[in-house]
C-alpha cells in the first residue's frame, strides 16, 4: 500500500505530465473561442460602418434633383476607401464615383475611379462591371481600340453576351461591321432562347440593312 509521501509524488508526477498541457490546451481553446467572438463583433461592426457610408453615397449619387453633389460623392467613397478598402462597399463607391463623373463630363475621373477596382475587384462581378464600364469611357474618349484590348481579356460564360454586345458595339463604332455583326450573333448564341433580345437584334438588323 502507498504511503501518502508517494500518492502525493504520483500525483506531481501525473501533473507535470498532463496538467499543463490540458491547461495551456483549456485557455487555448479559450482564447480562439473569445478571440473568434471578438472577430466576428469586429466585423459586424465593420460591416455597418461601411454600409452606412454607402448608404449616404448613394443618396448623393441618386440625387431626386438629378444633379448629383460630385465633390460630396467623392468624399464619401474616398472616406470608404481609407476605411473599408478592398470591401464590396467601397468598390461600388467607386462605380458610383465614376457614373457621377461620366455624367459630369469628366471622363478622366471616371477612367481613374473604374481602374481602381478593376486593378484588384473583390469579386468576378465587381471585376466584369468595371471592364465593361471602363470600355464604354474609354469608348466616349475616342479609344475604341484601347476598349477592345480591355475586352480582349479572359471572361465567365455568365457575362459573355454582355461582353460581345459590347465588343460589337465598339467595332461598329470602329466601322468594322463583319467583325460587329459576328460579335452581336455571339452575344445572341450566349443567351437563352427566351431571353429578351429585342435590342440586340435590333443591332443585328441595323447592320444588316447597312450591308444591304
């Protein structure tokens, strides 16, 4: 039978083996498990912030008088940028930015706005929207071909027809109407059969009453 000297050595023996081990594991576990917490309190909070600012930005941007505060429009997205950088928020800031600045006349402002998302877009739709907008400037600044290389780059069958309705667009306003008319039927091809493709046929025909 043990003496108690020697239940009281197993047990500091048992101790050093396991128990701190199961201890600094206990806290561990703590630690993610508030930490987590924290994280995602964080992020809701976050979350917010940024969708409060964008709220007030598209307030500004959608003006109901039609004129829309720019220089309100970009603080706004400017204060969204500095904050949230490289959130969903703040990209569609951008794109709100360079709508105001196209109708505003001020194409450059709109290239520089698109261009910042399109460098590092928080998502393939985000990524599309701004290519595709930043063509149609470049388009309105006499650059049609710069467009084109632009729309020459890898693209999701989700935004094909959208894509080649564009590239036909451009190579109509370039005068290529073979090259159009071949973009438009691709668009076309791209969409389900009961899609609405009034405007894109409409596009389609015109071409072909000027090849006529």
């Amino acid at each position: 039978m043990q003496t108690e000297d020697e239940q009281i050595a197993q047990l500091k023996e048992w101790w050093e083996r396991n128990g701190k081990p199961l201890l600094t594991g206990g806290l561990l576990a703590l630690v993610v498990v508030f930490g987590w917490q924290g994280w995602q309190k964080y992020q809701l909070n976050q979350s917010h912030g940024a969708s409060a600012l964008y709220q007030q930005l598209v307030e500004a941007a959608l003006d109901p008088s039609g004129k829309p505060d720019a220089a309100k429009v970009a603080e706004l997205a400017g204060k969204l940028g500095s904050e949230y950088g490289g959130s969903h928020y703040a990209q569609y800031g951008s794109l709100f930015v360079a709508k105001v600045a196209v109708d505003g006349g001020r194409l450059e402002d709109a290239v520089t706005a698109l261009q910042t998302v399109l460098d590092k877009p928080a998502d393939a739709v985000l990524g599309e929207m701004a290519r595709q907008r930043l063509a149609r400037v470049l388009a309105a600044q006499n650059k049609a071909e710069d467009a084109l290389k632009l729309l020459d780059a890898k693209v999701d069958d989700a935004f094909l027809a959208s894509r080649e309705e564009l590239k036909g667009d451009l190579l109509a306003q370039l005068g290529r109407t073979d090259d159009a008319h071949a973009a438009y039927q691709k668009a076309k091809d791209a969409l389900a059969e009961d899609a609405a493709v009034g405007a894109l046929q409409m596009k389609l025909d015109d071409l072909a009453k000027g090849e006529a």
